[in-house]
C-alpha cells in the first residue's frame, strides 16, 4: 500500500539511507508504484515514499519555491475550494493538481496547519529554517503509521514490513496484540500484532527539533463532541447543502475515476448528486463466479439510470486454482490486517485497477449517519486456544467496552481504523480509495444529528428522491426508497432483512446446530434462489469444496510449526469436522491459516520477503538529499 517511511536518527547517513531504501523495497511491490527518498542529514532526517503512478502522491517530494520546507507525503488531501482561492489571494501560485500548495498551506497557517487538512493521509514535513520537522497523520488513523523508538531513535513507516525488514529483533507476535485479533479480528487502540511497533494515534503530530521528540494531538473527537444537536428540520437542510457542496471534491481527478457502485443507500446519495466532469466514471461492483446478486441487478439499474458504464467484476476460476498465492498476497500487502477470509478483496481491485486507478466508494455512510456496526467479538471456540491465550483473550472485551461513548466517535476513530482497516489496506494498494463520506464538513454535522434520526434513513432516502425522482424510485438492497410506505413497503423491507439474514446464516454465520442440515441450504441456493440475494462470498462452502485441499494442506503445515497459541489436538478434528459439514469452524480456521501466514511471511526469520527484495518493484527515484 503507498505510503511514507523514514528514521529520525543521528546515526552515521549512510546507514540510515541504506535502511531507507530497504524500507522503500519492501513497500514497492506492485510495478505500477513509483517511489523515491529524501534526506536532510544535518537534521537527522531520512524519509522515502511509494505512490499509484500518476497519483496525486506521485509528483512529490513537494517543496516552497525556496525548497527549504519540503513535505513527504502519503494519501491524499481535499481542501475546500475557497480555502484555496484564499492562499492564491496571498500571493502563492500552484496548480490544484500540484501538491506544493500543502507546502503553502503551512506557510500561511503555521502550527494550525494540521486541523486545517482534509483526507486520509501521513506526511512528514520538514521546515529547516526553523530546523524543525514535523510527523503527522488523519484523524481517524485509517492512513497508518507504524512507529518503533529506540534509543532515541524514531522509525516509521506506513506499512509494519518495512520496520521489520531491517529491524529483525521486531519479528516476533505481540502476544496481547494476538489476544486482541483472536477477539475481535484486529488489534486496539495503539496495539499491534508485533513486539514493540505501536501505532500513531489518529490526530497526531509529533514535532522534531534538536534532538528532542514533542509529541501531541492536534485534533480530538471532543472537539466535534461539544457541537449542539440540531433539529431535525435544520440538521436535513444542512445535510442536503452539505453532501451537495463537499462531493464535487472527490471527483476532481486528471485520471478516471471508477465508481464502486451496489444496490445500497450511501451509493444511491452519490449517484442521486453526481457532479459534472470531463470524463465520465464508470460504476462496477465486485460479483461471485457466476449469476447475479441483488447487488448486480440495482446497480445496473441505477448506472444505466445515470446513463454511465457499468461493468461486473467476478472471482474467476484463477481466483481458486491460485488461492494459497492471493492469500499469501493479501496478508503481505496488508501487514496480516486482512485475513484468509479476505483474499478476494486485493483481487478484485486488481480487476477495478483496470478499469480505473481511482475507486470512489460509499463505505463509511452507514457507520457514521446510521449507527449501523458490525464491531463484534468472534467468539473462537476455546477448544482452539491454549489456557494462556484464553485468559489474555478475556480481558480484552473489557477493553473494547470501555471506548464505546459516544456513537459517531466510535465508527470513526475505532471501528473504522481498527477493524476495517484491512479491507481498506487491502484496496489502497491497487487503487486511489476515496470515499466523501470521511470528509471533515460532512462528519462534523454527523455529531449534530438530533436523537430522532440517528440510526434512520429517513435524510438518505429524502436527499435521493429530491435530488434525482428516477433514483429515488429504484429500491435498495434493504428495500428503502420505492414504494416504501405501507403493506407493501414493510414487507419489501421485511424480506430483505430476512433474506440478509438467512445469506449470512447459510455463508460464514450457520451455527454447529444447522450444519447437518446443509444439504438443504445447498437447495435453496439454486432453483428457488431464497438464498444467495446478497453475498457472493461462501468461503464457508468452499472451504468443504474446491479450497479443501488448500486447507488440508495449510492446517497440516501450521500444525508441523507447532504454534504455543492453539491445542494441537483440536487441528485433528476441526478441518475434517467442517469440510464433512459436521460442524462450522470457519472463523478457527481464518484465525489459524492467518497468523500462520503471517509468522511465515513476515516474521520468519527465513522468510523471503524481509530478506530479499520483493519479487515485483515500482520504478524508484534516486536518493535526493538537501544542503546542510
């Protein structure tokens, strides 16, 4: 995934330079990345970057016309307009597309830049004529940044591999960090799943400046907290000017930006008040091997609507017969932040890539407008886990219990940089991920929902139907819009939280109980097509067909490693028992297979891809480094 490394050290240049490289290598992974460094040995500062070719983050290092500030820069960054116009009417000239004006932005606004930032981001700013620079990311966190202090010394990197390529006393399991991801499917807080890496808490800006670190926030949720609730009347004006005003912003683009489109409500708002542009996107959404989702079915309805291309793309028959590589792929791109469960996803951007290097999502939406979460403990059998992981595992709940305060802040700055990180990571190193949902205008009015509509969909489905009748007149996957009042609008919404329900159930949710009665689940798949509305992905059916070789052979090579985290005993009788249909062990299974790949690609000490550079490299600018 592109992003930034660097080492704030006063350790001989050469060395450092070296390890930045290294650490450049191991982030450049795809041929269509381009990367490069920077130094300001004086100052004790390394840095290097990987970005999407032809990126808004491809064009940097980004200086001021003295060159003496200069920003390393990872993600991207969406300013309002008339912020700006305001530096143009100070006398700064720069083209929108031109990351210089983040440079200017700094030099107008001093310290209060950071608040001043909009997007997903890390950057790492360097002001040498106040010899002082300046570490910082978004405020949710969701751009990560991996950081290891030692001696004084500061290491950090978007991606956890790079500090473990060259720091190999790193390459072991956090063991409450693994209690943590066993509990929950990721780690908390500033945790991670290795020994002595920690995260940048989101809103964080540490500033560097002879030889001292001061580390601070510049922004926290308290801040959108104190806001007062609006009525509703005001809050739903508010929200139309606001989501009509803030989307144009993501569209701005030299490339063509790809819309990934599904039958849901966050989609239809952005399809409902799309902006003018040059080119036209082009929708698509991620499909299974063969027929049609509900998905399928309304986004064709709702891009054919809005007179654009849209396209479906499928998991292929490669996407089986190479399995055990797309899930080798996965966890080394996302640092084991995505699962076994999740091999699909890096996949199917692949596929998104081709069509578009930009992919504009809705995600997000429902999480910060209506509440909605799917943050919730796995419950992995005990018979799995050893005594010491099982206890570490109970207090964690505790953990996570006690940061639920209040709603939005809870979707932003924990369920979403915590637990959807992966799929994120996952999509950002194959395509531009944008989604208007995170803007800064647009979650601030979230925190000023009155009580009344906080989890309805109610301003979703209005701002739709006013801004575009044809929209608002094709029903979502969870039957909003048409026809929505009434008999016949409750039982529209009924049968598609029903049929929701039972996808999940028949997939990866179908309890020990129901798993005898398969064969029946099987059936209702096909000819009468009750199932199968919703999820494309049955990981759970195939993992007893066509990926059962592949699991008999992961879980026997896991088992020779004898990890201290699982009862061996239970590996004799946990594939056998799911792939018979006997039982439902999904989630052991994903949990085993993944922190196995993750000691084998990551961690081993013998593993190629922390010692050797990667298979497949970006093309790399030359070390660039300023005057004393």
């Amino acid at each position: 995934m592109p992003g930034i490394v660097g080492i704030i050290s006063q350790q001989p240049a050469y060395e450092c330079e070296s390890l930045v490289e290294a650490m450049v290598t191991s982030m450049a992974y795809e041929r269509f990345y381009t990367s490069g460094t920077y130094a300001v040995p004086a100052m004790g500062i390394y840095s290097g970057w990987v970005a999407h070719k032809n990126s808004f983050a491809a064009g940097q290092v980004f200086f001021n016309e003295q060159k003496d500030i200069a920003l390393i820069f990872g993600g991207e960054c969406f300013l309002d307009p008339e912020a700006l116009a305001d530096l143009r009417q100070k006398g700064h000239s720069f083209a929108r597309n031109n990351g210089n004006w983040l440079v200017h932005l700094y030099e107008a606004e001093g310290e209060n830049y950071f608040e001043k930032l909009n997007g997903l981001f890390g950057g790492l700013l360097i002001d040498r004529r106040q010899q002082r620079a300046f570490l910082f990311n978004d405020r949710y966190g969701l751009h990560r940044l991996y950081i290891h202090e030692s001696g004084g010394e500061v290491y950090f990197a978007s991606e956890a591999k790079a500090l473990l390529r060259i720091l190999p006393r790193l390459r072991e399991f956090d063991e409450q960090g693994v209690a943590q991801f066993l509990t929950y499917g990721c780690t908390l807080e500033e945790r991670t799943l290795f020994r002595d890496i920690r995260l940048l808490p989101g809103g964080s800006v540490w500033s560097f400046e002879n030889g001292n670190c001061h580390k601070r926030k510049y922004f926290s949720a308290e801040t959108w907290e104190s806001q007062p609730v609006l009525s509703a009347e005001v809050f739903e004006s508010g929200f139309q000017e606001t989501f009509k005003r803030v989307l144009p912003r993501y569209f701005e683009s030299e490339s063509r930006i790809g819309i990934s489109l599904t039958g849901g409500l966050d989609t239809r708002m952005i399809m409902a008040c799309l902006p003018q542009t040059e080119e036209k996107p082009i929708c698509y959404t991620f499909s299974g091997e063969k027929g049609l989702t509900l998905d399928d079915r309304l986004a064709a309805r709702v891009a054919k609507a809005c007179g654009l291309e849209h396209q479906l793309l499928r998991l292929e028959l490669d996407f089986f017969s190479d399995f055990a590589a797309h899930v080798d792929r996965t966890i080394y791109v996302t640092d084991g932040c995505f699962d076994v469960l999740g091999a699909h996803e890096v996949y199917l951007n692949t596929q998104a890539r081709q069509l578009a290097p930009i992919r504009l999502t809705g995600v997000f939406g429902s999480e910060i407008f209506r509440a909605i979460s799917t943050f919730k403990p796995m419950r992995l059998s005990s018979r799995l886990l050893s005594p010491e992981l099982f206890r570490s595992m109970q207090s964690v709940s505790q953990l996570l219990s006690e940061s639920k305060k209040h709603p939005v802040s809870f979707a932003l700055f924990k369920e979403i940089p915590w637990h959807i990180f992966g799929s994120i990571a996952a999509c950002r190193s194959q395509v531009d991920f944008r989604t208007p949902y995170l803007d800064n205008d647009l979650v601030s009015l979230a925190y000023q929902a009155p009580e009344s509509l906080r989890k309805s969909a109610l301003v979703a489905s209005r701002l739709v139907r006013e801004n575009d009748s044809v929209l608002g007149n094709i029903p979502t996957d969870m039957g909003y819009l048409a026809e929505n009042s009434g008999l016949r609008g409750l039982a529209r919404s009924a049968f598609s939280r029903v049929t929701f329900k039972l996808d999940y159930l028949s997939n990866d949710g179908l309890p020990h109980w129901l798993s005898t009665f398969d064969p029946a689940f099987d059936r209702l798949h096909s000819p009468v097509k009750i199932l199968g509305l919703h999820k494309y992905l049955r990981y759970r059916r195939w993992f007893r067909g066509k990926l059962a070789g592949y699991l008999n052979d992961s879980l026997t090579d896991a088992q020779a490693r004898q990890s201290p985290f699982w009862n061996a005993d239970f590996f004799k009788q946990m594939a056998s028992q799911h792939i018979r249909g006997g039982r439902n062990y999904i989630y052991e299974i994903n949990a085993v297979l993944t922190l196995h790949a993750i000691e084998r690609l990551l961690l081993s000490s013998s593993s190629a891809a922390m010692d050797k550079p990667s298979p497949t490299l970006g093309s790399t600018t030359p070390l660039t480094t300023a005057g004393a």
